[in-house]
C-alpha cells in the first residue's frame, strides 16, 4: 500500500511538472530583476574576486619557474605539473586521500544522518533550536582551538590511551604511528562537520509528509524499511550534496596534520594538497610549482565530485 502510493505520487508529479513546463513562462518585472541581481550580487562580486580571479591567474603562473620574491621567472611549460605528478610527495597525497575517504566519509555520513533523525524526533522547535545550534558551532570553531583540544585527548597519557593500554596492553602513537595517523584527523574533521552536515538533512527530512510514514507503517513496514525506501529516495538530492562536500574535505585539509603531526608526518603519512601547497609557497618560495599544485588539486576534486554524482544521484 505505501509503496503504491510512493509509485503514484511519482507518476503524478511527473504529470504535474510536464503540465508546468508547458505554461508559457511570464518575463519577470523589472524591478524582480534587480531585487534578484541585487541578492546574488555580494556572492558573484566575492566569487569573482577569492576564486574565479586567483583560479584563473593560476594558469599562467604555473607554466612558470617563478619565485614568490621575483628572483626568477623562467617558462617552463608543463615541467610544473610533471615534476609534481611523478614526485613521491603526489604519490603519498594520493594514498593518503583513499585511506582517508575510507575513514571519514562513513563516518561523517552515518554521524550525520543519525544526528539529522535525532533531531528530527524533537517535536518542540524551540529545543530542537537548541541543539541545533550547539550542533553547529563546532563547524565554526577554527582548527587551531579543536586540534589543541584533540591533542589533549589523543595525548598519550590521556585517558583514552590508559583505558586502551590498561585493555590491550599496547600503547597507541595516534599522531606518531604512520597506520594510524589520520584515524584520530578524520574523527575531528567528522566532529566539526557533522551538525553542518545534520542541519542540512535536517531541513530536508523535516519537509517529508507525515503520510509517506503513516501509510508505510499501515503497510507494516519497519523504520529501517521506511528509512532505506522513503527517507533516503526522497532526500537523495540533499544527501549527494553531503557526499560532495565529504569527498571535497580532503583537498581542504590543512591545520590538523600541521599542527598535530608538524607537517603531515610521520613519514608523509598525513601529507595534503594544502600542505604541500604550503611547502611550495611560504617554505621553496616557488609560486609557479604552488600554483600547479593547486590546479591538480582542484582537478582531481572536480573528477571526485563527478564520480560522486554518477554513483549518488538518482531521480526519485
């Protein structure tokens, strides 16, 4: 009975769109025009000026064997590129991005969506506010303040370490064991990400009628059954946005390996894009090898967002 009804209400917004696109669209006022232009205007000026402008001017400078103190500007072609790509610092960023894709994005997602139900249960708004809000703040905290607050935790004297000392007999280098090193960094990355993460299901799960639930639960479907064939369907948009921004994480890490491991160590086992970007920059003074460090960087998060939308997104 509930999937039935799923599969009509499907046919019948199919049905109502096709109806919809067939209108003959009325040509906005001018004055919606400039209210709309006048909205997005601070987001394209601040796009054109922090990416659109240093993405572009990027290209031509990593063609370049430039110095940041303008002490060489020789062309170089695409040596930038091929000297990164074949270096055993892309060959460890690379191993070090699967691993942690393999950690962080189960861990972000499931955090996340439980957090989402949770929240989703509280019936009085103003206390689901409450936590909302207290969900979301660490999103805001800096990576300074919470790597400091994880290196206590992950200290080898905390009590986490004693208790799996006192349990295994084994002590744990969480930031000194190369196999290990980006397990407790992809649990604070997850901590700071997930109530963003939860807020933005949560707006979505909220929207689902109650009588999707309600005929499932006449049909005798369980709440896992109603969670994999209504919940999940209906919020795949909003949750392939989550996916991107948990596979996108990666080329955006920068503080925790360098204040936590001094660079991305032990043995380059926590080493990024950013830090060797970093490397490049402040540390060689290389800008043109910087900036083809940023391009491959930002290709490869552009093919990762493409698989993640081939593998994720589907019509409901």
């Amino acid at each position: 009975m509930a999937f039935k009804f799923m599969v009509d209400f499907k046919e019948k917004s199919k049905n109502y769109l096709e109806k919809v696109e067939r209108r003959p669209r009325e040509k906005p006022t001018l004055k919606l025009s400039v209210i709309g232009w006048m909205l997005v205007l601070p987001y394209v000026v601040w796009s054109l000026i922090f990416w659109i402008y240093p993405t572009v001017a990027s290209i031509p400078i990593s063609l370049f064997d430039a110095s940041i103190i303008g002490t060489k500007n020789k062309f170089v072609g695409f040596q930038n590129f091929i000297i990164f790509i074949t270096s055993i610092e892309f060959r460890m960023i690379m191993y070090n991005m699967i691993r942690f894709w393999i950690m962080y994005i189960p861990l972000a997602i499931c955090l996340s969506m439980i957090v989402a139900l949770m929240l989703d249960i509280i019936k009085n708004t103003k206390l689901r506010a409450l936590f909302a809000i207290a969900l979301f703040i660490p999103n805001l905290t800096s990576s300074i303040s919470y790597s400091v607050i994880f290196s206590k935790i992950f200290n080898p004297n905390s009590f986490l370490s004693r208790a799996i000392y006192t349990i295994s007999g084994k002590e744990i280098g969480w930031f000194s064991d190369p196999g290990i090193v980006l397990f407790p960094i992809a649990i604070m990355i997850a901590w700071k990400s997930c109530g963003y993460y939860a807020l933005i299901l949560l707006a979505n799960i909220s929207t689902i009628p109650k009588s999707y639930h309600e005929a499932a639960v006449m049909d005798g479907a369980g709440p896992l059954a109603r969670f994999f064939k209504i919940t999940l369907p209906v919020i795949n948009p909003t949750f392939l946005i989550i996916a991107i921004y948990s596979v996108t994480t990666f080329f955006l890490i920068f503080g925790e390996p360098y204040l936590l491991t001094g660079g991305g160590g032990p043995m380059f086992a926590s080493y990024t894009f950013k830090l060797e970007q970093f490397h490049q920059l402040y540390e060689r003074l290389a800008v043109g090898m910087g900036a083809a460090v940023s391009i491959v960087a930002g290709l490869f998060a552009y093919a990762a967002v493409l698989v993640v939308k081939k593998l994720v997104a589907k019509e409901v």
